[in-house]
C-alpha cells in the first residue's frame, strides 16, 4: 500500500489548525495595534506639528516684532537728530553775532522761522522765547490772542536752572490726533553763559503714529508704542487716549513674552493679555520704543494652520482607520470560517478516528472470531479427553494432573467466553432484566471484589426500565468495572454506581459521543474516585488486550468485555477521566465510565419456547437417554465430530455423520429414521448449518434441529427464527440438557 504524502494525517491537520487558532487571535490584536497606531501616530504627528507650527509662528512674529521695534528706534533717532538741528539753526538768531535788527523784529524771525521748518512733516511749529519766556516769534501766524509766554510753565524752570534740553509731552486735553504733539525745548546762552532765550521745536505725533501704521499694516494686530520716561505713552498704534501709562523699561532687546499687568495699571490695550514684545531705548533722547504682537493673534494664526494640518491628517487618518477596520471586519469573518473550518476538521477528524477504530475493531472482530471457533473446537476436544481419563481408573497423583487440566481448560473457556463478547458476537441467552430489581444482587456481587476501604454506593431508582442483556455478561462487566476501579484506588474511596432513564435526540451532544445513538436507553454510571486515567490512554481502553497493568496481571480484555457487551446490547460505552495533579494526596478526581443500553420493549420477547425460555430441570435432563435413535451430526473438524460422536453415543444415541449441508440433506433424505439433525453453524460447501436447518425444516417438519456455534455470525437471525443453539465449547452435561430441550419441544423425549 502506497502513501500520498499530501494527504494530511489527523494529527498533522490538528497541529496546523491549532497553529492557525493561535494565529488568527494575534492576527486580530495586530490589527487593533494597527488601527489604535493609525489613531495615535497621525495624532502624535499632529501635536508635533503643531508645536513645530506655533514655535515658527512664534519665532516669526519675535523676528517681526524686533525688525519693527529697530526700524521705529532709528527713526526716532532720526527726527530727534533732525529736531535738534533745527533748533541750532533757531538758536544762531539770538546769538550776539547773529543777524541785524532786521532779521530780529518778529515778521522777520516768523519768516526765518518758518523758512527753517518748510518742508519737514514732522514739526509743527517752531518757537522763539526770550530771557524772560515772551514769546519772540514762531514759524506759523499767531492766533488772535497771541503767542503765550512760558515765564510760569513748569519746564522754563529747569532750562533757566541750566538744563541745556527738556522733552515736553504733550498737556492732558491738548488734542486728539494730528493737534497732538510733544515739544523738544533748548536752552539758549549768551557767550558769558547767561540765559539767552529758549527755542523750541512742536514735534506732530500724528506723523509717528502715521508711521506706526504703515509699518504695521500687514499686522494688524501689531502695538506700536513711543513712551516717554515717565511712563506717559505719546504716540501709539492703534490710537489711545491721551493720559495713558505704560512700563517704560526695556531689560532686553529681543523678542519676550510680557505677562497681564498688575491691577491699576493702564497698559497698551491688549485687553490683559500676554503680548510678545519687543523694546528699543532711543539712544539721543528719553524716549522707549515698544513694540507688542497680541498672542490671541498668534494663536488665531496657529490655529489656522493647525486647522490645515487636522485638514490633512484627518483624511489620511480616515483612511488608515477605514483600511484597519475592513482588514479586522475581513479577519473576524475570516476567524470564524477558520473557526468553523477547525469544528468541520474537528468533525471529520473524529469521524475518521471512529472510522479507523471501527475498522480496528472490526478487522479485530474477525480475527478473535476465527480464534474463538478454532479455540473453542480445540477445548471441546481437549475438555473430552480429559473427562475419559477422568472417568476411567487413576492414581491420585493422575487425578490432580487431571484437575489441573481440567482447571485449565475451564479458564480457556471463560477466556474464549470473554473473547466471544468482545467480537460483539451475539450470546445465546439475553435476558429481560431491571436494574432496580438487582440492587441488592449487584451489591453482593460487588462487594467481595473490592477492599474495605473502598464504599459501595448504588443509586437504583425504581422507574428504571428493563434492558435486554445476557445477564451472567452483564454480571462479569460490572465485576471487571469494579476491579479496575478498586486498582485505581490504591488508598481506598468511593465507587459510585447509578443508573437513571435518558431520551438521546439525533445531533444532541449525548448522540453524538455515543456513535449515534436516539431513542429510548438506561445511562449507567461507574463512578470511582482514584487516580484517573491519562488522557494520551483515554481512547485505548476498550481495545482488545490493552492493559496498564504489569505482565500477568491482566489480560486486557476486561474493559473490552464491557464494550462488547454495550454494543452487543445495541448501545455504547464511554470514558471520561480527570488525572490527580498530585498522585501523593487522595485525589478529587477519578474515571467514570458510562455504558447506554437500550430499553427492552415487549416485542423483543419471544413466546414461542426458543432458548431464552426457562431451562428445564437438571435432573430431567440428566437422566435423558437416547434409546438408540438416530442423530444426524453435521460438523465439519473431524476432532469435534469425533468428540461429539463419543458423547452422543455415550447418551444411547447412534450418530448419521456429515461433512457439508448437501451431504446431510442426502441422508435424510435416505434415512427417515433420524430423529435430530445436531448441525455445526459454520459450514464447508456454500450452504451454512442455518441454510441447512432452514430446509430441514420446510421439507421435514417437526424433526428436531439443535444448532452448535463457536463463532456466532449468524447466531441472533436463528435464535430469531426460534431455532435452539448451544455454544461451543460443550460438554456432555450442556449437550445432553441441549438434547432433553430440543426432544422435549418435539414431544419425543
């Protein structure tokens, strides 16, 4: 036989499907990573973009803000370098060496005045004051009241004292707009350093804040601010009212981030909030340039771009997560056609494996049937030869010789009786019986096998139904059951035996672990508590001459007996076992084997006087004689036909020998006189001893037919045509009662 080496084994398909329902649950937890990285990866991404995102936004403005901070301090510096020009050239009019009375009378000076500021957008007037602080002359026309003197203004004082320059911030209430401005006043000395006059120069900050706006108007949101060092802010933009405060220190040059003001203090409008903000002190005046971007506008750039970002992630995210849950909704369909794919394999490797046992035992069946035929003609030869020598004359030392054969040869009966069974060859005496009714007998039958450290317990409820069973098998079954349990417990326990009435509906789990089975049966269970059986072992227990036990200790037939007898019955055995996990406590486990059998119905009873009817009594059947009537002796082993010649002769029978079915035929048809046909089941020549007793009984009825069987293929067909049958291996006595039985039914004993 040749093997393909692509067709998987059994095992092989069950280690591959378990290899793939390993895979399949990491397969699963791989796509959940992936979906939970296709979530948390783009996020991760995102928040390091948007910090990326908001630190160039923030270097950006910080870049911004200095360029625009630089740009206002230089021109700053710029018209204040310029202020201070004009007000040199203001200043050579009142020098001793100036110009003649001409230029010194005020139309003159106006016009000089004027001259000098024509053309610079930034000052607005310029102005001319004596020694005392009377107005000289000013490069615009007087109003109609005239120009004011600066004898009682505070900042005449100090240039008096001899302060050579004094910046004048605008008064609370000058103006609004391009009417504001602030003043830069000189103090003007005579050659012996005494007060010569004052000029000064009205600077618009309307030009600035003109200024501030171009620079920022590509930022809105952008806070210029010139600030004197009182803190009095001149110029700013956006606008503000006259009058407002700001912090006049600029500790550094670059770009920081300025917290909310303290409460009371007026700042530069950004609503109390942080501002980055850059400053500049303008080198040739006191003056603070301050430049501050809101970061409410900064966060409404970030989080325009990071609206872009989310625009962008989002979608791809999408797509990740879409993909993932295809690829997990496919692995999850997949999972469970894989599941289901491991039940059907689960499924046909189990049928396989039942299929192989049956095959096994069936192949086994055929062998152990041909041993037992072969062995039980070979006994009854033997069992004869000794039963002569017995019978005839000895010393004592030959008749212990002789028991011992003796002996032996009735072990080799039960053994071929244990056999028999096994080979589920149907037993010659099945009888009606109720488990409830064999309570106390099973218990006396049980209880000498097992030690007293071992409880019996019997759990037979009355409403049990009958069962249909040999019961000298079904007593040995039992007995090997309760040996096997009392092996297993070595430090005693309980065997549980208990019986109860099951329905089994087709596909149940119950049908499907008995091979089958629907209908009506009894559940026994023989429970014990010893030390279980392994589960590498658990299928093999009811195979033919398998044993854990030592050599000679077993014949590994006793659990075979009781499968035998469950299938011969039409039901099943099962086993069920948990291992001790410490073989040194007492276990609270053990082995349970259950054994189904079919409830007997009425109609199973025959009442027509065939075998399963009660036997007769011995001592009738002992003194049966033949009286010199004829038998027809149909057997084939010329040592049995010659054992069973002896005995028939030896009851006063004379004996019709015949080989095969045809030649017995014959003679009956030669001789009238035969009385019983005694016919082997098993016969040369194509028509078998049943074929035979058929016949003999269409063509010659009421001849009594007594059928022998050590192999029983065709034993429950004849036993259910009401034919009588005695197994082999027989001995006179079951020979003769067989005879008494079959004569007695014919009316001619």
């Amino acid at each position: 036989m040749t093997v393909n080496p692509q067709i998987e084994t059994p095992p092989q398909r069950a280690e591959k499907g378990a290899a793939r329902r390993l895979d399949a649950p990491s397969s699963l937890a791989a796509l959940r990573l992936q979906m939970l990285a296709g979530v948390l990866i783009p996020l991760a991404l995102l928040m390091a973009a948007g910090l990326e995102s908001w630190r160039d936004i923030v270097a950006n403005a910080g870049d911004r803000v200095e360029w625009i901070a630089t740009t206002v301090d230089e021109q700053t510096q710029k018209v204040v370098e310029s202020d201070r020009l004009i007000l040199d050239r203001a200043g050579d009019l009142l020098a001793p060496a100036g110009p003649d009375s001409a230029v010194r009378d005020p139309d003159g000076l106006r016009a000089a005045l004027a001259g000098m500021v024509a053309g610079i957008p930034q000052i607005r007037t310029l102005w001319l004051w004596d020694a005392a602080g009377q107005p000289l002359a000013a490069s615009r026309h007087p109003p109609a009241e005239g120009w004011p003197d600066i004898a009682g203004h505070p900042a005449y004082a100090p240039l008096r004292a001899g302060q050579t320059e004094l910046l004048i911030p605008p008064a609370d209430g000058e103006g609004d707009g391009d009417r504001r401005a602030f003043s830069l006043a000189r103090r003007l000395s005579q050659s012996d350093g005494s007060l010569a006059g004052v000029a000064a120069v009205s600077v618009s900050l309307g030009y600035f804040e003109d200024f501030y706006r171009r620079a920022t108007e590509d930022g809105p949101a952008t806070v210029v601010r010139l600030i004197n060092r009182d803190g009095t802010i001149l110029a700013s933009q956006p606008m503000m009212k006259g009058g407002a405060k700001a912090d006049p220190a600029c500790l550094d040059t670059r770009a920081t981030w300025r917290p909310s003001p303290p409460d009371g203090l007026r700042t530069w409008s950004l609503n109390g909030r942080a501002a980055l903000t850059a400053c500049r002190l303008v080198a040739n005046a006191p003056l603070t340039v301050t430049v501050a971007m809101d970061q409410a506008e900064l966060d409404a750039r970030w989080r325009r771009r990071l609206g872009w970002l989310v625009l962008l992630t989002l979608p791809v995210m999408g797509v990740l997560c879409a993909t993932t849950a295809l690829a997990m909704r496919r692995a999850r369909r997949e999972h469970r056609a894989t599941g289901a794919l491991h039940a059907a394999e689960a499924r046909r490797d189990h049928a396989e494996n039942t299929l192989l046992r049956t095959q096994r035992l069936q192949a086994l069946d055929q062998i152990t049937g041909g041993i037992v035929h072969d062995f039980a003609n070979l006994l009854m030869t033997v069992r004869s030869g000794a039963e002569v020598l017995r019978r005839r004359p000895h010393t004592e030392p030959q008749r212990e010789v002789i028991d011992a054969m003796l002996e032996a040869i009735s072990w080799g009966e039960r053994l071929t009786h244990n056999l028999r069974t096994f080979s589920r060859r149907p037993r010659l005496h099945l009888d009606r019986v109720r488990l409830s009714d064999m309570a106390d007998d099973i218990a006396q039958l049980l209880r000498p096998a097992l030690r007293g450290d071992i409880q019996l317990q019997t759990i037979l409820p009355a409403g049990l139904w009958p069962i249909r069973v040999d019961r000298a098998e079904f007593e040995l079954a039992l007995l090997n059951l309760a040996v096997n349990a009392r092996d297993a417990m070595p430090r005693g326990g309980v065997l549980r035996l208990a019986a109860a009435n099951v329905h089994i509906d087709p596909g149940s789990r119950e049908s499907e672990r008995t091979g089958g089975l629907m209908g009506d049966f009894i559940r026994l269970t023989v429970a014990d508590t010893g030390t279980g059986i392994p589960p590498d072992i658990l299928d093999r227990i009811f195979d033919p001459f398998f044993t854990t036990k030592g050599d000679g200790q077993s014949t590994g037939l006793g659990l075979a007996q009781v499968h035998g007898l469950a299938r011969q019955a039409g039901g099943a055995a099962i086993a069920d076992s948990l291992v001790s996990p410490d073989p040194g406590h007492p276990p609270a486990t053990g082995t349970t084997i259950t054994l189904y059998l079919p409830q007997a119905v009425e109609e199973e009873w025959p009442d027509d006087g065939s075998t399963d009817g009660p036997p007769l009594p011995a001592d009738a059947a002992a003194s049966m004689t033949g009286k010199g009537r004829q038998i027809l002796m149909v057997e084939d082993n010329p040592a049995v036909a010659k054992v069973i010649r002896g005995m028939l002769e030896e009851m006063g029978f004379r004996v019709q020998a015949a080989v095969t079915a045809d030649a017995a035929q014959s003679l009956l048809t030669e001789r009238p006189d035969i009385s019983l046909v005694l016919s082997d089941i098993i016969l040369p020549g194509g028509r078998n001893g049943l074929e035979l007793a058929q016949a003999v009984r269409a063509l010659h009825p009421g001849l009594p037919i007594l059928l022998v069987s050590g192999y029983g293929d065709r034993v429950a067909e004849a036993e259910s045509l009401g034919f009588i049958i005695v197994p082999k291996p027989l001995d006179s006595w079951h020979l003769r009662q067989a005879l008494h039985r079959c004569l007695s039914f014919a009316g001619g004993a």
